[in-house]
C-alpha cells in the first residue's frame, strides 16, 4: 500500500513542470556573513541555511536534510550517543548567486572521528536557476540549477524519483576501502564530482567531469576551484566553464540542455 502511494505521487509529479527561479546576482556577498544559522522555520522536514551579519540581517544560503535511518539507504537506527550514521545533503544556492550553487553531500559511518566524513561536492551545468524545494504530498521536489527534479520521499529522505539515485551508505569498516557518497545523475547537463575525506571536497585533488553514457573524464581539482583562502568556483559564466571542458575532456562531454 505504501508503495501505491508512493509511485502515485511520483506520477503526480510529472505532470508539472519545474518552476525555475532566477539567480539574484552573480557571486555571493559572503563578506557580509559573520556567522552561520540553520533554521526550521520554511518546513519541518527540512531546515533553511542562512548566513546572518552583526544586526542579524539573514542571506538565504539554501536547504538541507539528514537521512538519520533506519531505511534502506542508512540502515542503522539512531541511538543516544548522537554518532551513528548519516547521509546528509545541502543544497546550495549561497546568496541566490550562480557562481554559488552546488550541492554538498556527507556520508558518515558514525565513528566519532572527523576522518570518517566522507565529504563529495557536486556541481551540475547548466546553471538556469537557483536549486529550490517544495513540498508536495508525500514527497519533497527538489529543483536543481539545471531545472530538472529529483524525488525525496519526505519520512526519510531518501531519493525514489528524478534525474538522481542513490545507493546504500558504505558502512565498511576499513575506512581506505569504503566509497564516498554512491549517487548518480541521469539528466540531460552534465555533473562535476569531487571527493574528500574528512575534508573540504573544493580543495581535492581531481575533479570528475560526468555525463550520462560516458566514462568520468578527470581534471586537476584547481582548473575549477581557487585553492586559497575560502575555495571558489572559478567561472561565473557556464560557457567558461565549457571551454575547459571541451579542450580537456572533448565536445562529447557537453550538456545536452
């Protein structure tokens, strides 16, 4: 029954089209942050990222939520020690800027130690609007900067419909053979990928250039990210962007959209 219900409201879902919301300006005023909130005051099942300066003034910095388990994807259940495993995603779109959208993924097997957040950074091209939620029945619809969906059932965060699947959380307890993040995009764009443990994904060595029915084409992290003080996207303009990807990688790895 559970199911019917489910897979009705993922058709319910096609039926409407994606509503794109414009990027307010092109690079984020991070400068004006002096702290960072996270509240639930849009929805209780998931929390909005904020940015806040001196006078509590806030800049939406975009969305997330934890996948606490017990579900097929994080098959452990919560316990009282506060460590135990998780998948959380944090969808960013900092300051409605599109230099600043990406979405920031951590599996964490629970160990208490810093190392074992398995941090990926996934960055999607083309960039035509914000990534935005809503929430409908029993589903939450996430909006990607390339104006395609993804289906998160709502009870427990994890990801049934749209242009992204996921797999289990890697709970293996040799931590040099357990994978990041085990997640794919099935779109029309195209995906930058990068990893880190226990570390900031921006600042990793290579970055995976993925395309649906194409092997990932690897480039130095640095052709993409400023390596010095806060990591940045280097290109504001897709079409930059593009170019490396086209003389590194080859046309074939263009976005079909």
């Amino acid at each position: 029954m559970l199911k019917s219900i489910i897979l009705a409201s993922i058709i319910s879902t096609t039926a409407f089209a994606a509503t794109i919301v414009p990027f307010e300006r092109d690079v984020a005023r991070i400068d004006r942050y002096n702290y960072i909130t996270a509240r639930n005051d849009v929805s209780k099942i998931f929390r909005t990222e904020y940015g806040a300066d001196d006078n509590e003034v806030l800049f939406k910095r975009g969305f997330s939520f934890t996948n606490f388990g017990p579900n097929d994807i994080v098959p452990t259940e919560p316990n009282d020690s506060f460590e135990y495993p998780t998948r959380d995603f944090f969808f960013v779109s900092d300051d409605g800027a599109k230099r600043d959208t990406y979405l920031w993924m951590t599996d964490y097997v629970g160990s208490g130690r810093t190392s074992d957040y398995f941090e990926t950074m996934l960055v999607f091209l083309p960039r035509i609007g914000q990534m935005h939620v809503e929430e409908q029945d029993q589903n939450l619809i996430v909006t990607l900067n390339t104006g395609e969906e993804m289906v998160v059932f709502k009870k427990y965060k994890t990801l049934i419909g749209g242009v992204m699947t996921e797999q289990p959380v890697d709970l293996n307890p040799d931590r040099a053979q357990r994978k990041f993040a085990q997640i794919d995009y099935t779109g029309k764009g195209i995906m930058l990928r990068s990893d880190a443990k226990g570390a900031d994904p921006r600042l990793a060595k290579t970055v995976s250039v993925i395309k649906k029915g194409l092997p990932a084409c690897k480039i130095p992290g640095p052709t993409f990210w400023t390596q010095d003080g806060h990591p940045k996207f280097k290109f504001v303009n897709d079409e930059d962007a593009y170019a490396v990807i086209k003389e590194k990688c080859g046309a074939q790895y263009l976005p079909e959209i």
